[in-house]
C-alpha cells in the first residue's frame, strides 16, 4: 500500500508538472494570440486612415466637380443670353433691310413718277 501511494504521489506529481508545463504554454499561446490581434487591430486602423484620406480626396474631387458643374451651368446660361441678343439682332437686322427694301422701292416710285410728269 505504501507503494502504491509514493506511485500515486509520483503521478500525481508528474500530473502536476505536466499541468503546469500545459498551463505554461497556455499563456504563451495566449500572448502570441494578442500580439496577432494587436497587429491585426494595427493593420485595420492603417487601412482606415488610408480610407479615411482617400475619402478626403474624393470629397475634394466631387466639390471641384460641383464648382465646375456651377461654371458650366452659368456658362450656358451666357450662351443663352447671348444667342437670344444674336436672334434678336439678327431679326432687327432683317426689319432693317427690308425698311431698306421698302424705302429703295419707294426711291424707284418717286422717281419714276418725276420722269413720268416731265
């Protein structure tokens, strides 16, 4: 009996060392596993700053798009005030020489009728 007890003892020994040999690398697999999730949270805050620029330059980009979008609107706006004058002057020009027109007829007339009484 005493025996099996100091062989008892000796696994139960044994048994300890091994628990605290697996309870050791327990610990170091827990810390290898932070440190992986320290560099992941590490490479996600990189890849949020890049996106967080990259979202800053595309914001940039569509406010410059907008102000060029304004200028092209006022722009066409000009065209067509100034296509408006244009038809406008056009139409008093056409008025104008068919006034011309009307006046050189009148020309012809007056003299035709002074040739006629001579």
């Amino acid at each position: 009996a005493d025996s099996q007890l100091q062989d008892a003892k000796n696994n139960v020994g044994s048994l300890n060392g091994q628990l605290d040999s697996l309870r050791d690398q327990l610990q170091s697999k827990q810390g290898e596993v932070q440190q992986k999730i320290n560099e992941v949270q590490q490479k996600i805050s990189e890849g949020n700053q890049k996106v967080a620029e990259k979202q800053r330059e595309v914001d940039a980009l569509n406010q410059q798009l907008n102000n060029n979008n304004q200028q092209v609107n006022s722009l066409n706006d000009q065209v067509k005030s100034l296509q408006s004058k244009a038809d406008a002057g056009a139409k008093d020009s056409a008025d104008l020489d068919s006034a011309v027109r009307d006046v050189q007829d009148l020309q012809q007339y007056a003299d035709n009728a002074v040739n006629n009484n001579k």
